[in-house]
C-alpha cells in the first residue's frame, strides 16, 4: 500500500516538475507514458526490497526548452546582442548532444567578452550540463557572473536551475528567490519567476511531507 502511496505522489508532482526544470511542454506525454509503464512494472513484478545497482549514463541529444530560451532572452537580450550568437550556437551543440562543445563555444564568447554577464551565466549552465550537476567549474561561472552585475536575477536563477535539475531542490531554493527578489518589478518576466518559486516551495513542502509519513509508518 505504502508503494502505491508513493507512485500517485510521485505522479502528482511530475507535472510541476517537469516545468520547473524546463522540460519541453510537447514531449510531456513521452514523460507521462515512462511513468504510467514505471507503474505497470512496479505492479506486475515490483519488489521494494531489492537492493540497488549503479547504471551508466550515456549522452543523448536535449531537447533544450524554448520557454527558457525566451526567458533569457528577455533576461539578457536576443537578436543583436553579443551574447546572443554564442548561446545559440551553444543551444545547438546541446541539441545535439554534445554539451561539451556548447562549453567551448561559451569559453570561446567569455575568452572574447569578458565582462559579458549572460556568456558567464551560459557557460555555468553548459558546464553543468556537461559534469552532470553543479560542479566546481560550474560554480565558478556563475560566481563569476554573479560578481560582474550582482543585482542581474539572470545568474541566481540559472544556477537554481542547474541545482533543480540536479536534485538539489533545497539549495536552489535560495537562488531562485534571490533572483525572484532581484527582477525588476515592470519587468515582464518577473511573475514567472516567483510563479517557478512557488512551485518549487510546494515541491519541497511536499516531499518533507512525505519524508515525515515514511518515517512513521509502521514497518512491513
């Protein structure tokens, strides 16, 4: 009963998170059918008691969410801008499956505009596509960013989302209301940020919730 539980949660927050961490909205149905199969699989042979084992990752072409797209674009600025063609071109290589070469085509922008916030952000976020997480070199980008124009929302917000899709919820709560806080207010950008805020706070909410019923239920 327990594992049902855990299913129908997991199902109910699929759909928030899916757009928290920028998942395009037309291959939501892709997402949705794997977890209605997870759910067939755990029903027909499921056994929580099993031990677990590591599996390796393969790199495979990203679907890279336009959404997010517009949203840096109204963060930083699109056609005409210096930044613009580097992301792009590195938008791209990632496309394509190849995060690697969208991190050498923003060392390639941040070599030529140094002072360029959006290239530092850019390269932050490739960089930690590419190390699978938020690793230090990835940091240092957005630190770097962040130290160029520390009230730009542009760097909080994309290191948060580099920590969501991560699974570091918790430590990109900070970021992302920082980011939130930091947005101008006519901007118009500005409630999408607090609107992925807030359903990151319910996510968090959620899941501690869940952790506390774990913990007190009663052994199988």
């Amino acid at each position: 009963m327990m594992g049902w539980i855990m299913v129908l949660g997991v199902a109910l927050l699929t759909g928030a998170l899916l757009w928290l961490i920028g998942f395009p909205r037309r291959l939501w149905m892709i997402a949705a059918t794997a977890l209605t199969l997870g759910a067939t699989g755990y029903a027909w042979q499921g056994n929580p008691g099993l031990a677990g084992h590591p599996v390796s990752q393969v790199d495979t072409p990203v679907e890279v969410d336009p959404d997010l797209i517009a949203l840096r674009s109204a963060m930083f600025g699109s056609y005409g801008t210096f930044a613009w063609g580097y992301l792009s071109a590195a938008d791209g290589m990632t496309r394509s499956g190849s995060p690697a070469y969208a991190v050498n085509v923003l060392l390639g922008g941040v070599e030529k505009g140094p002072q360029e916030v959006a290239l530092w952000t850019g390269l932050g976020t490739a960089l930690a596509e590419n190390d699978h997480g938020v690793s230090p070199a990835a940091r240092f980008a957005f630190d770097k960013a962040t130290a160029l124009n520390p009230k730009h929302p542009g760097p909080p917000f994309f290191l948060g989302l580099a920590y969501v899709r991560g699974g570091q919820f918790a430590e990109a709560r900070q970021y992302w209301a920082r980011a939130a806080e930091l947005a101008p207010a006519a901007a118009p950008y500005k409630q999408e940020l607090q609107v992925r805020l807030g359903l990151l706070d319910r996510f968090l909410m959620d899941q501690a919730a869940r952790q506390q019923e774990m913990q007190g239920a009663p052994a199988q």
